[in-house]
C-alpha cells in the first residue's frame, strides 16, 4: 500500500513539475495612449483611479500579472479570464470600436455593475483592493450611463 501511495505522490508531483514547462504568453501589447477610454473619453480622475484598480487588469492590455499567474494550472486560468476580459472590453482599445460597439459596452457595463457580476468573486478573493463600493458602482454607473447617452463616444 505503501509502494503504491508514493507511485501516486511521484507520478502527481512529475506532472506538477511537467506542465510548468507549458508556455502562456503573458505580454501586453503596447498601449497607445490616445486610444485608451479614460484618455478618449475625458474620464474624472476618480473614475480612471477605480477602472485602473477594479478593471483594467482583464480589460485592459495593461495587465499586472501577480506571482500565481506563473504557476500552472494557475496561469492558464488567469490567462483565460484575462483573454475573456479583453474579448468582451478592451479599455485600451476603446478607439477601435464603431459607435454602435461603444454603445453597446457602455449599455452592457452599465447592467454588469448593477448586477454586481464584476469584477469576478474569484478575481476579489486574490485582490481585495479591487472590491467595489456601493458608491464606486453608482459612480462608474453614472458615468457610464452618461457617456451611452450623449451623443460622443
């Protein structure tokens, strides 16, 4: 029993060790700056500083990735949210969206914070500094709301 129980605590640690060896890109693509939301859209210094610290680490290309995010299986994980996040919003590439995309992740993130389905419970459990306020949602709300119905985008 014994033979059989280290077989297993060997054979689980070389593959530990093996799927280390699995790459995950975790470059961000340069940024430009004149492309980014908080630049394109005016945004007061308090929005920015809550999209920055809540926001752009998975809808952003200015990713900080944490120490876990080297670690397989925790890599692939943090790169899949990440690569979601940017597919659904990429706030640093706000000026490549057409009028009606704006309009729609303005509308669509509007629900997303009062539903309070971002950022992610699992994403808050390694970052707490990126919880949400009641008042940092109504804020980013407000905002958000006001930019979908004026007229520029």
């Amino acid at each position: 029993m014994m033979k059989k129980t280290l077989k297993i605590i060997f054979c689980v640690v070389a593959v530990l060790l093996l799927i280390q060896l699995i790459p995950v890109d975790r470059n961000n693509i340069p940024v430009d700056p004149a492309a980014d939301f908080v630049k394109r859209t005016g945004a007061p210094a308090e929005v920015t500083a809550v999209l920055k610290r809540s926001c752009y680490d998975c809808h952003s290309n200015e990713t900080v990735y944490p120490q876990y995010a080297y670690i397989a299986p925790f890599s692939w994980s943090v790169k899949h949210h990440v690569n979601k996040g940017r597919k659904h919003v990429n706030f640093s590439q706000w000026a490549a969206y057409n009028k009606e995309q704006k309009q729609g992740i303005l509308e669509k993130t509007v629900h997303v914070l009062e539903d309070r389905k971002m950022p992610l419970p699992v994403y808050i459990s390694y970052h707490e500094e990126a919880a949400l306020t009641p008042a940092d949602r109504k804020m980013l709300a407000d905002y958000f709301r006001s930019l979908a119905d004026s007229k520029e985008k």
